[in-house]
C-alpha cells in the first residue's frame, strides 16, 4: 500500500466512505475506539443486550458495547472509561474493576474500528439501563451455563446474535 493519503468518497454525520489504491473501507468520524464488555452478576447471570439493528433489518443480541470518544469535549475519553459508562448506560449494572482481554479490528476488510474487550467485575445494579436517549435496548441476564442454550433459542426466533458475544465469553474464559 502507498503512502497517498485516502480519498474520501463520501461522508455523512458519523462515517466516511474512503479509497486508496482501488481498496475501499469505512472510518467512524467522531470516535477514539469501540469497546465492548463481558460482565456477569454476582448471581453469575451473563449481561447481554438486545435491540434493532437497521443495517441488518432486524434484532440483534449483543455483549454492552458502544463507542469511545464521540461525546462532545471527551474526544480523548479513555477506553475503560467508556466501557464503564456503557456498561450503566445500556445494562444499569456499575463494574468495580474493569480489565483489559484483548483488542482487534472488527471487519479488517470494510473498517477501520478496533474494538477493545473488558471484562467488567464486581458488578452492582445502579440503575435501569436501556440505553441514552437513542436507543431502545432490552437488557436479557442470563445464567451463565445457560448462555449457549439461550442462544440457540433466541437464533431459532430469528434474532442474530453478534459474533462478538461468542469472542468475548472465549476471551473471558466463560
């Protein structure tokens, strides 16, 4: 690959569509990083979250997640402190440690995100979840030996389950 600097194809509020050397990707425009966060209760009750995903047109089951760096005057917002702010945010549940598993891209042939796993512990509920303002999220706490079960079930609905559950409970040695 050359040194050019990428072209950019088109850019709308969150992304940008670039090109170098015929190869074409995507680039969040605001963020500093994407984390994601295994957690379980201390009822040992794994935290996923559930909501419409439209580029995939349908529900999608997920580890907490979310984006670092794209609140206004905290664009150089630590990792861990995002992965503890989207933790409450879309479960309720407040980590006292959180640990550093692993980091990677995503989909290293359509963008540029790099997404970071933790691993949230001593977890206390602090409030309801759900997700800010624009989002609708459906927190689902599942005993953790249950987990591939409840999975299989919740496939079978024709709800998708994100890949990254299934990295982050392998990271985390769940």
């Amino acid at each position: 690959m050359s040194d050019a600097a990428p072209q950019t194809l088109a850019e709308g509020r969150h992304l940008r569509l670039v090109r170098r050397d015929g190869w074409e990707w995507v680039e969040r425009r605001r963020t500093s990083g994407i984390v994601a966060i295994l957690a379980c209760t201390p009822e040992d009750r794994l935290l996923l979250v559930e909501q419409f995903r439209p580029p995939v047109g349908g529900r999608v089951l997920e580890i907490p997640a979310g984006l670092a760096g794209d609140i206004a005057g905290h664009e150089d917002e630590e990792l861990a402190t995002a992965a503890a702010r989207e933790l409450v945010e879309e479960t309720g549940y407040e980590a006292q440690h959180l640990e550093l598993l692993a980091a990677g891209p995503i989909s290293a042939g359509l963008c540029t995100e790099i997404v970071s796993f933790f691993l949230g512990q001593g977890l206390r509920k602090v409030g309801a979840g759900g997700g800010d303002a624009s989002e609708s999220i459906d927190v689902h706490e599942v005993p953790r030996r249950q987990v591939p079960d409840y999975l299989r079930q919740r496939q079978a609905t024709g709800v998708l389950v994100d890949p990254k559950v299934y990295a982050g409970l392998y990271l985390a040695g769940l």
